[in-house]
C-alpha cells in the first residue's frame, strides 16, 4: 500500500518587503519651539516601537514647546500606531508640549484613526505648512 499524497500542495511563504514595509521617520526644527516629525510607511506590531521611540524622544526635546507630527504618509496604521499617537498625547500632555497631528483625511491613516475613537488626539491640518505657524516657518 502506497502513503496517501497530500490534498493540498503547499504554497511557499513569501518574504517581507522590508523596503516598503519599514517606517521612515524624519525630524527637523520648524523653529526653537517646534520640532516637526514626519512618518512614512508602515505602522504596525512590527514597526510601532521603533516610530514609538523616536517620536516620544521628539516630545521630550520639545518640552513646553510644540510638535507637528505629519502622517499624511503613512499607509498603513494599526492598533499599534493607533497606541503610540496615545503615548506621544499622553506624554506632550505630560510635559506641557502642543501636539499637532497633520493628517488629510483621505490619507490612508485618517480611517484608521476614525475607527479607533478616544484616541486623545485632535488633527487640525491636512498639511504640515499649515500646522507650522508663520513666524516658525522662516
């Protein structure tokens, strides 16, 4: 008697596009009080820590002061993400420092932020030249 083959073939696993998969995190001075960090990519359990780190770090350097944070960028932002913009309010709140959330609401991240209400945080501009008051932006 011969073993019965399997029913199924079995698909091999693809790799992870680590290219376009890993966020990008920039951060600039709009002026001594305001420092901008844009994110591009993905927000997810893989990536959140690492984006969770370097805007956090961004609140404490801006201390009292402001932090314009660009996810217009971003495509996508998971329940991850969605936490660490919790930790980066909770902690502006913390250390007296404005929070901006920039984010145009057809951008792929405002649906998730839609769906995930109490998050504490307020978008109030769809583009980072607006966020950045005039006499910062020189």
């Amino acid at each position: 008697m011969t073993a019965p083959s399997p029913s199924r073939r079995l698909l091999p696993v693809p790799t992870v596009d680590t290219v376009t998969t890993d966020p990008q995190v920039r951060v600039g001075r709009g002026s001594a009080t305001t420092v901008v960090v844009g994110v591009s990519g993905e927000l997810d359990l893989a990536t959140g820590p690492a984006v969770e780190t370097r805007v956090l770090a961004a609140v404490d350097t801006a201390a009292g002061g402001r932090v314009v944070l660009d996810l217009n960028e971003v495509r996508f932002l998971g329940l991850r993400g969605v936490t660490m913009l919790r930790a980066a309010a909770d902690r502006a709140r913390a250390t007296g420092t404005s929070l901006v959330v920039v984010l145009d609401p057809a951008a792929p991240a405002a649906r998730a932020l839609r769906l995930a209400p109490g998050h504490g945080l307020t978008v109030v501009a769809a583009d980072a030249a607006v966020a950045v008051p005039v006499a910062d932006a020189s």
